[in-house]
C-alpha cells in the first residue's frame, strides 16, 4: 500500500483554529500567514490538549503508520491531493434513495474537499495531480462517507457495570433511575470529575467512535444539572472537539432529569434550564441545540415546552429524548415546535409517527438503548413507510448504551427493525448529516464535499451490516488526512 500521510486531522484541525494551542506551537510555525511545521512536531505537540487546569493529556488516536510529508502547503482546490483507489463499490449517498453506488470507483480530494468519485481506470488522470498527493490502496473493500453519529453522551465520570449487573438480573432501568441511581449516579461521578478526567474520557470515546469510522457526531452536556456545570461539559466538548479528528456538534441537555437539590423544586430547576443556563450557552456559543428526556421520572410536556420556547428564543435547534418508555407524546411537541429530531420513540404512537414525517423531524433511533433496556424495537418500517428522515445513533452514555459501534446499529437495525441494508447506510450518513444541519458538507461523497470517508474491508456494502459486531473499519479519512490506518 503506497500510503503518504499529509498530516494528523485533529491536528490540523486545531492547529488551524490556534484555539488553546498557541504556546505548543513552534515561533518560526506561521509564515506568511501558512502554517509550517513537521510531521515530526505535530505528532509531538497537537495531540496533545492543553487543558485548563495547566494539564496536558493525549488523545487515545491509534497511531499513522507512514508520516511523510512536512508542510501545509496551499494546493489548488482543482488539484487532486488525495486519491483513494482500488475500491470494489464507493457509496457516494447520492441520490434520494439508496446508497448511490459506484462499483469500482474512486475517489479523489483535493484539501479537505472530495473533488469527485470517478472511475478507477481514470483515478490518477480524472483531475491535475498536486504536486505532492497521496494514494490509498483500498485493497478490494468499500468506500463510504464518514459516518455520522446523532446522538451521543461522551462526556461523564465513572461507569454503570454494577448497575449493568442489576438490570441483568432483572430490574429494569427506570426503577433504578427512580431508585436514585441511573443518570443521577453519573451525575455525581460526573461533578466529582476534575476538567482533565472529563477531556481525557470524552477524548477516548470519540476515538473509539473514530475507529469504528465516525467522523462527526452530535455530543450532549446533561450529567452535572447545576449551571457552571452543564457549561463546564460543553466547554469540555469544545476543547475535545477542537482538538480531535472527529467533529462534534455539541447540545445542551440540562434537562436530563432533576437534579436531587430541586427534588421539590421542579418549577425552580425548569426555570433555571429555560432562563439561565440556555441563553448562557448560547450567547457563550457552546452549543447549537438544547435536548430534554420528556419521560416518565424525568420531564413533562409542559416543562419541555417551557424550555424548547426558550431555546427557540436563544437561537438554538431542537432535539428531544421522546418516547422511551412511556408515551408522553413527546414526539408530537417535537413535531409541533419543529425540531431537528426525535430521538428513541420505542413508545412512539402512530399519530405521532406521521406528524414527525410529516414535519421534517429527523427520527433518531437508538437500537442499543433498546436492546440493553429490553424495551420494544423502534417502528423503524413505519417511520420509513411514512416517509420520515430516520437516522441511527450509538446513545453513547454509561447507562443505557454503553457502546461506541455505529455499525452494530445498522446490524440491529437490519436484523431486527425491519431496515433494509440501505435504509442503515442512509441511517449513519445522509439521514443524521441532515438532522445536524450538515447536508451537503458530511455524510456523501461528492464534489464540495468534506473529504471524510472510510475504507471498509469488506466485498460488498452489505457486508458490514451482515458481519456484526466486528470492526471491518481499516482506514478513516477526516478532511483528507488519514487519521486511522490499521490494515492487517
Ligand atoms: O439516551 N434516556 C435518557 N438519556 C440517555 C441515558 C442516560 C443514562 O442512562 O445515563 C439515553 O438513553
Ligand atoms: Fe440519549
């Protein structure tokens, strides 16, 4: 494999914002307004994160295996600098249905754009070559976008395994929630948690969704539930998110459950989430949505009402945790207020179903909250059949989806949601990019678009769905640098 690895995504990423790097930079690093510095040193410094309390720590990133070249030269956004080859199927997502396949294609970048998947036979001569451009062998696997997680919570302290036990012997989640354990018990592991502790754990857990070939995912706040803490999670994603390959579009979740200081003062606590700690994350710009669980043992209706007109008013997108459990006709509100999604809804009502369809509300379904809480698989086949956008998210939290494999959500969803191979493609790529905003710039390959892209070894799209609960993920491309590269 002939594989020249320009430079570490994350890295770039943060040393092209300067944000909180300033002082790892070399002096002579910026000239003429370019940044120069060798592959050497940016091994040595941008992986590492500087942190607020004086710290550093380094990111869990599995290692590049060639590191060449030197310079961030400025190429012409014309010339191909990035040529990904040898593929048996690129999916390109394009289209309205269907995983808009190209069989033996390839695709070419040029920076951090896909300058456009063309045949193989005119990999190297479709576009200009620039003077310095790498070529990855994709050996005979697949070539998709990078894919994207809607839904995560990977920011928090401790672990659940105990609780883990509980359920396995037969309580359920929302007795140990109501029990005072559950998301309370991560809350106070997670206000124990020094700002290093939380980056260095958040660091690891996108790593782990990287490797498994995400490249952006949505990430809420909601373990800590007092106002400095629920902007200290934020400010923990964006000194992560900054610093690390994966992209992440953070939401304030304030509203996960009421904190034990509020227990009677629910009223109080709603009206500390709506008039304080939403219009401070906005204006502090930590955040482009505000979540909130409606259900059962969390939040009513009303009081997610009261919270999304705030949001609404703060500029801010709207995401909700609707329909786990119980019907709380969550999914209506989220319908009604239009929000970017409605995330669960295993207890969703047909009614709803078609007036989320009908809104555009993007349906997040969460197939591991599902299995690890027994509850009914999400109607999947009606959303579909009714027309909605339905995306599929890992849930990444220590309580009820304790796993970082977005493939083995498709694997669920296919098996056992009534999901075409397709529809899961659609559901980890166009589907979540469009309930983030993010059409057109992740989630497809085509030309303008950001060049994030994974090569699976696998023969065929289906097999990664078919094949589950391995890791078929070989290279990850973020903004065209390889940043995973673990060919056996
Ligand atoms: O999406 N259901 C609410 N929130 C998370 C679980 C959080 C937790 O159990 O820590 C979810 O499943
Ligand atoms: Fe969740």
């Amino acid at each position: 494999m002939n594989v020249d690895v320009l430079h570490r995504g994350g890295a770039v990423k943060a040393l092209s914002r300067l944000y909180r790097l300033k002082d790892l930079l070399p002096a002579d690093a910026l000239q003429d307004g370019r940044l120069r510095i060798t592959a050497a040193e940016l091994e040595d410094r941008a992986l590492r994160l500087s942190l607020d309390d004086g710290t550093e720590v380094t990111t869990a990133l599995p290692p590049a295996e060639t590191t060449t070249e030197t310079t961030t030269e400025a190429t012409a956004e014309t010339e191909a600098t990035l040529i990904v080859r040898n593929a048996a199927q690129v999916l390109t997502m394009e289209g309205d249905h269907g995983v808009g396949l190209v069989e033996h294609g390839a695709v070419v970048c040029s920076g951090h754009r896909v300058l456009g998947v063309v045949p193989e036979d005119t990999a190297m001569t479709a576009f200009p070559l620039g003077q310095q451009h790498a070529v990855v062998d994709a050996q005979g696997g697949i070539v998709t976008p990078g894919l994207v997680d809607p839904h995560t919570h990977p920011v928090f302290g401790g672990e659940r395994s105990v609780e883990f036990g509980m359920k396995a012997e037969g309580r359920s989640y929302l007795e140990i929630h109501k029990a005072g354990g559950g998301i309370l018990s991560t809350v106070r592991s997670t206000r124990e948690a020094s700002f290093t502790t939380l980056a260095q754990r958040c660091a690891k857990n996108l790593s782990h969704l990287l490797s498994w070939g995400v490249t952006t995912c949505e990430a809420k706040s909601g373990y800590d539930l007092t106002l400095e803490g629920e902007l200290r999670m934020l400010e923990v994603l964006r000194t992560v998110g900054d610093c690390h390959p994966v992209d992440v579009v953070a939401t304030l979740l304030g509203a996960h459950t009421l904190p034990p200081e509020y227990a009677d003062r629910r009223e109080a606590y709603v009206e500390l989430v709506a008039a304080e700690m939403v219009p401070r994350a906005a204006a502090e710009g930590l955040c482009a949505y505000c979540d909130a669980y409606c259900e059962d043992g969390a939040f009513t209706r009303a009081e997610v009402e009261r919270i999304f007109v705030a949001a609404r008013a703060a500029g801010l997108g709207l995401r909700l945790h609707a329909e786990q459990f119980t019907d709380q006709r969550g999914a209506e509100l989220a319908a009604a207020m239009g929000a970017a999604s409605a995330d669960h809804l295993e207890a969703i009502s047909p009614e709803a179903v078609a007036a989320i369809a009908a809104a555009g509300t993007t349906a997040v379904l969460l197939p591991g909250a599902a299995l690890a809480c027994r509850c009914p698989w999400p109607p999947a086949r009606d959303l579909l059949d009714a027309g909605a956008n339905v995306a599929l998210g890992t849930d990444l939290n220590p309580g009820s989806s304790m796993t970082s494999s977005l493939p083995l959500m498709m694997s669920l969803a296919c098996m056992q949601m009534g999901m075409s191979c397709e529809e899961s493609w659609r559901a980890v790529t166009r589907a979540p990019a469009a309930s983030l905003g993010l059409d057109g710039r992740c989630g497809r390959l085509a030309a303008g678009a950001q060049a994030d892209l994974v090569i699976f070894e696998a023969p065929d799209y289906r097999y990664v769905p078919y094949h589950y609960g391995d890791n078929h993920a070989r290279v990850v491309v973020k903004s065209g640098h390889v940043v995973v590269n673990r060919w056996s």
